[in-house]
C-alpha cells in the first residue's frame, strides 16, 4: 500500500463523481417524492385543506439521496448477485428501505431531541401518525427503490459505466 497523498486529479475526480450521484439520486428521489406530494395535495386540496411542502420534499430527498450513498458505500445488497436479476433488485430495494428508515428514525429522533418533542411526536414524523399509513409510506418508498436498484443490479452485471452511457448518451450502433 502506497503512503502517498492521493493526486488532486483523482480526487477532484471522486468528488464529481459523488456529487453527481447525489445530484442524479436527489433529482430522482425528488420528483418520484413530488410525485407524491402532488397527489397529497390534490386530495386535501378536495377536503378543503391547503397543503403544499414542495422546500420540504427538496431537503427529504438531499438527505434519503446521501443515506442511500451510505448504503452503496457499505455495498449494500450485493448478496445474491448471482441470481437472476430480479432476485438482487427485490433484495438491495428492501435493504435499502430498511436503511432509509433506520436512519431517518435515528434523523427524526434527534431533530425531536433538539427541538425538546416527545420521543413519539419524533416517530411520526417518519412514517406518520396512523399504522396503516407507515405501511403505506414504506410500500410508496419500496416501490420508488424499485426502479433505482434495478439499475443497479444491471449496472453491477454490465458495468456501471456501460449502462449509464447507454442511458444518457448516444449510441454510435446506427441505431435511432
């Protein structure tokens, strides 16, 4: 193992590489998190109850966007790559969910420590009020991973670098 300080290149090379993940994952978590509140809205908008936390839906998803860094970072998911496709995407989505709710309950937990709010004021602010709504809210949440650790599990069969140049950059294969 080398002892010298890594060259600025590759640094500076790691940090736009990090922050474009961040921005792609925060982008993605925010209009799938948009989606959702726009549906949120419209519905108390009928009961007569004004409700729109768009600033709200932009922090939530910087901060699940940086926890999901986390869990790439901790190669989250990585077990059963082996099998077929749908097998690793159905288990790094969950993997994923459980840790997004563990660090937003640990988030929530301490924000409510700062603010002096009971402990179960703090609990609700993770899945809500009502039993049935923090099932719904993690299957919402499940199925916005869904899609993400798919591209994942693909990307970890063809290559990351492969996959997103096929995605966002055009093909030279003659093809339309």
């Amino acid at each position: 193992m080398s002892n010298h300080p890594p060259n600025k290149a590759s640094l500076y090379h790691r940090l736009a590489e990090e922050f474009t993940v961040l921005f792609a994952l925060t982008l993605y978590l925010y209009i799938c998190l948009g989606a959702v509140l726009l549906l949120k809205t419209s519905i108390l908008r009928e009961a007569g109850i004004d409700y729109a936390a768009w600033g709200g839906a932009a922090i939530k998803a910087v901060v699940l966007a940086k926890f999901m860094m986390v869990g790439r970072a901790m190669h989250l998911g990585k077990r059963y790559q082996h099998l077929p496709l749908i097998w690793p995407t159905l288990h790094k989505a969950f993997l994923f969910l459980v840790l997004l709710l563990i660090l937003t309950t640990i988030e929530e937990i301490t924000v409510g420590l700062i603010h002096g709010r009971a402990l179960a004021d703090s609990l609700q602010h993770v899945v809500g009020p009502i039993f049935f709504e923090g099932i719904a809210v993690s299957f919402v949440m499940f199925l916005i991973l869904l899609p993400y650790s798919a591209f994942q599990s693909l990307a970890d069969v063809m290559g990351e670098n492969k996959l997103a140049r096929m995605f966002f950059v055009a093909r030279d294969d003659g093809t339309p």
